[in-house]
C-alpha cells in the first residue's frame, strides 16, 4: 500500500474523526501537523486550492474534509 498523508490541526474535530476512521480501517498513515509546520499551508493551497484541514493525500489523489466514500475511492485505481 503507498504511503498516506494526513495534514491536521491541534484543534480540528474533523481531523480526529479522519485519523480515528484510518486506524479502524488499518490504513496506517503519516501524519503532518501544519500547526507544527505552518510553511506547510503553501503546498496545500498549491495541491488543492484549499486551505482548510483535513486534508489526505492518498497515491497522488487528494481528499480535503473528512469524507470516507472519497477516502476508499482514492484507493481504488
């Protein structure tokens, strides 16, 4: 399985939601906190156009918000 990414927050619901929803499913994941690393935002916004988290990038498809049915079909081919 290729590497998953999640971009989080200290204080995002969603973000625990989204992390939560990974470890139940046994998709083991890399977590980057852009609290930790605001130079971070950039790339998202570049990636996405979007700003807000989460954000999951899953083999080179991106899923912003905290949406399971588009969280399995980023592993689909």
């Amino acid at each position: 399985m290729e590497p998953v990414t999640v971009y989080t927050t200290n204080q995002c619901v969603y973000c625990v939601m989204l992390k939560n929803f990974l470890l139940d499913q046994n998709i083991p994941f890399k977590e980057i906190n852009v609290d930790q690393n605001p130079r971070i935002v950039q790339k998202l916004i570049d990636m996405t156009g979007k700003m807000g988290v989460p954000q999951i990038e899953i083999n080179g498809k991106w899923v912003v918000g905290y949406d399971p049915n588009q969280i399995m079909k980023a592993f689909e081919n």
